[in-house]
C-alpha cells in the first residue's frame, strides 16, 4: 500500500491510500471466504459454495467487505504517522457524488481517507512558571453554611411558624415562567431559599411579601449575565411569572444526641462538625488545585496563537451546554427549549468551548514534548470508572464508544487532563515533580513491557 499525505482546511487532513493488483485480490479472497463460511445453498456443503456464486449472491456488499479489509491497515498507519496529533477517527472520503468508488477483481484501487489532526505548535520557553497553591482556612461562617447546606439537602425539613418568609426559611413555591406565550420553565413544589443565591435570585423581595396560600402573577425583566456561570434561561428577558407559596420550611438545628445526628454516626455534635471541617478542607484543597491547574494553563494560553480544529470546539460546546442544562434542571426547573435557542446563552458557551479547545490543543502539544501517555492500564480504569457512573457493563460502554468513534476523543481528554496535572506539579513542585513523574513512567514502561511479552508467551 503507497500513501499521500495533504493537509487541507481546518486542520483535516487527507491520506490517499493505492492498494496493488495483488493486495486487492488477496482482499477480495478474503472477503468470499467470509462469505462463503457462512453461506448455505442447495447443493453446495457449507463453505464450499464457488466463489462466482458468492461473489452473485452478496453483490455490493461484498464490495464493502473488501474496503474494510484494505482498511484494516490504515488507521494503524496513520496513527503511527500523527501520533498523539491524531484527533478524530479517520472516514473515507467520496471522490465524486454521495459515494466512494468501489474495488474491481485484478485492478488496483485508490481511495482517501480524511481526519482531523491537532496543531503541531510552538510552545513558549518558559512553560513552568513557578506557582504556590495558595488554600485558605475554613472560617467558622464557611463551616457554618456548609453544615447548614448539607442539612437542608439530607434532612426533612421542619414547619415554620412565620406567616411570611423570613432568612433561613424555605419558601416551598409553584412557579411558571413564561416569555410572552413560550413555556420557559415551571415546577410545582420549588424549594426557594432565603436569602436565594439561584437564578431566580431577583424575585426574592416578592416572595419575601407574600403570605403562606397566596398566589401572585408579575411581569418581570431579569438581569442581563455577565459570564455563562451566572447566566441563566432568563438572563436579560421579560417574562411573565406565576407564584404560589404552598409552605414556609425550615432546615433542622444539629445537637447533642439529637436523632438526626445519630443516624449520621456522632453522639456530639462538636464531633460532627470537626470530621465536616476536615471534609471540607480537602474539598477545598482540590478545587484549588483544580483551578490553579486551570490559571496555568490559560497563562499559557495567552501567549499562544494557533489554529483550533472546528470538531474540538464542537464537542466541547456540547458539553458546555449539557452541564448548563443539568445546572438548570438541579435547580428544580424543566426546560422546555433548549438552551442554544438562547443566543446570550449559545455565544457564551462557544466562547467557553473554544477556550477548552485551544487548552488541549495545547496539553496535547506538552504531552508531545514530554513524552507523556496514557497507558492501556490507565484507559481501561477510565472506563470503568465511567461504567460505575453510568451504572453500565463496561464491556458494553467500550463497545458503544468505540462504535460511535469516541474511543480517540476519549483518550485525547484523558491525556489532556494528565497533562495538565504534570504541568501542575511542575510549577508548583518542580524539581520534586519531575522525579516523580520520571519514575512513574519507567514504572509504567516496565508494566507494559512485561505485560506485551506475556501476551506473547501466551
């Protein structure tokens, strides 16, 4: 098999594949022979079915066999060809129509093959800048809201005896949104808390005057977002809302020997809030890392100018959406249109996924340059950890990626997030950091190594 090479727009690229009168034969042999294993006709024992009669009674779709048995070859080819630059699977192309040219017995055959492939970039020299993880201590009020937090979502809530919602109660509401004669959003029993810090934040003075069974009906013009994390399915509309308080709640108080204390296994209450104030540091430790690792990143970012493949912000806008749908539906509302038929909405996520984009394109580059993988081991841990999630056969999950062609963009996600912890520790431990890391990969070098010759000992 020769191979050609072209880059063309968008960063895809084109790898044009011419298979010999031979290859193409041994191909078509193959093919009948998979036919015919499996072929039963009157006359004929199975397998033994001439492959002219094969070769009449599959008709194209023998054709197509033969494509995918010249193929096998490719996607390991150009794999080895772009490396970890590879970002899509890779598709046959139609040179002319809606359909590719298929093979003929005894003639050569020449098809493309088309991907997209990640920028190769120039990194800056200085890439590490040295960084210090900066955590603050859990204040007494943090605590406090965090304890409160957690025992309004775990705890049933008692009866308050305020006619009127005041601070610390819960406003148990039926809300309907509407703009103009478009459905919104509505939900029949909403927890709204005061004071409120969701997107229905604006109506809290209104709720705050109405009296336990009354209903209320206003027109309303929300605030316009000033980022997609404050942004909302109302964000700059005017809309037209209906109110119903049905009760006022409050959170239960924690104390001493209480019942809702033991069934969380602390007589003490003082005892409780010492093991939550630990849970809480670390929960606060890692979203600092977290977002430090991102700072480093978008640091790095800014002194870069590179192309960014169209399909990589694409996945990532989907996403973005995705998780600001979930945010909304947490919230206890239900969309009824989808969010990018909000334009404020819809722009702020592209400009959010194409920051994400640019960021692996990025990662990946470092990765390249430091030699960082993910091993098979690490892969399958990913998946599995993905099953658990989904509650799914991890077999199966693997099948349907794969199917779907996911199995790259999976990989290029998980590489980027190792990459960018390395990079992390690289400018908070340095030279710590790269002796661990080294070590590591000699470690995983050596796993993979024993691993390959067992299989071949097998």
């Amino acid at each position: 098999m020769e191979t050609k090479y072209t880059r063309e727009e968008d960063c895809s690229e084109s790898v044009t594949c011419i298979y010999s009168v031979e290859e193409v034969n041994q191909a078509f042999e193959k093919a009948i022979k998979i036919y015919s294993s499996s072929l039963q006709m009157d006359g004929f024992r199975k397998g033994k079915v001439p492959s002219s009669i094969v070769e009449q009674r599959v008709g194209a779709d023998l054709l197509y066999k033969v494509i995918e048995i010249l193929s096998r070859n490719v996607y390991d080819e150009v794999t080895k060809a772009k490396g970890v630059f590879l970002s899509s699977g890779i598709s046959p192309r139609p040179e002319s129509g809606d359909d590719i040219d298929l093979p003929k017995k005894n003639a050569s055959y020449t098809i493309t093959y088309t991907y997209t492939s990640i920028p190769e970039i120039e990194l800056p020299e200085i890439l590490y800048e040295e960084r210090e993880l900066n955590v603050e201590p859990i204040t007494e009020e943090e605590l406090e809201k965090a304890i409160y937090e957690f025992v309004k979502q775990s705890a049933p809530l008692n009866a308050s005896e305020n006619s009127t919602p005041k601070d610390n109660d819960i406003a148990v509401l039926s809300i309907t949104i509407k703009e103009g004669d478009k459905l919104i959003g509505e939900q029949s029993e909403y927890n709204f808390t005061l004071p409120n810090d969701t997107f229905l934040r604006e109506l809290e003075d209104t709720i705050r005057a109405m009296e336990k069974g009354s209903s209320k009906e206003i027109e309303f013009t929300f605030s316009e977002a000033t980022g997609l994390e404050n942004t909302s399915i109302v964000s700059g509309k005017t809309c037209n809302i209906s109110l119903t308080l049905h009760d006022i709640k409050t959170v239960p108080v924690l104390s001493d020997n209480s019942e809702l204390l033991k069934a969380m296994g602390y007589e003490l209450f003082a005892d409780f809030k010492d093991a939550y104030k630990k849970l809480l540091l670390e929960y606060k430790t890692a979203s600092a890392k977290t977002d430090l690792q991102r700072e480093i990143i978008s640091s790095v970012a800014q002194r870069v100018d590179c192309e960014i493949p169209s399909i990589l912000i694409e996945l990532y806008n989907d996403a973005v959406l995705e998780n600001f749908e979930s945010m909304v539906n947490a919230q206890g509302f239900t969309i009824n249109l989808f969010a990018s038929e909000f334009r404020h909405i819809g722009k702020m996520a592209e400009e959010v996924a194409r920051d994400m984009a640019k960021n692996q394109v990025i990662l990946i580059n470092i990765a390249h340059k430091e030699g960082l993988s993910v091993s098979d081991t690490e892969f399958a841990a990913f998946i599995q950890q993905l099953a658990q999630q989904s509650g799914v056969d991890p077999m199966k999950l693997y099948e349907e990626y794969r199917e779907n062609d996911m199995l790259l963009v999976l990989y290029q996600r998980l590489l980027a997030d190792k990459t960018s912890l390395f990079v992390y520790k690289q400018a908070v431990e340095g030279d710590k950091a790269q002796e661990k890391t080294t070590e590591s990969v000699e470690k995983t070098s050596k796993k993979e190594t024993k691993s390959k010759k067992a299989k071949k000992e097998e």
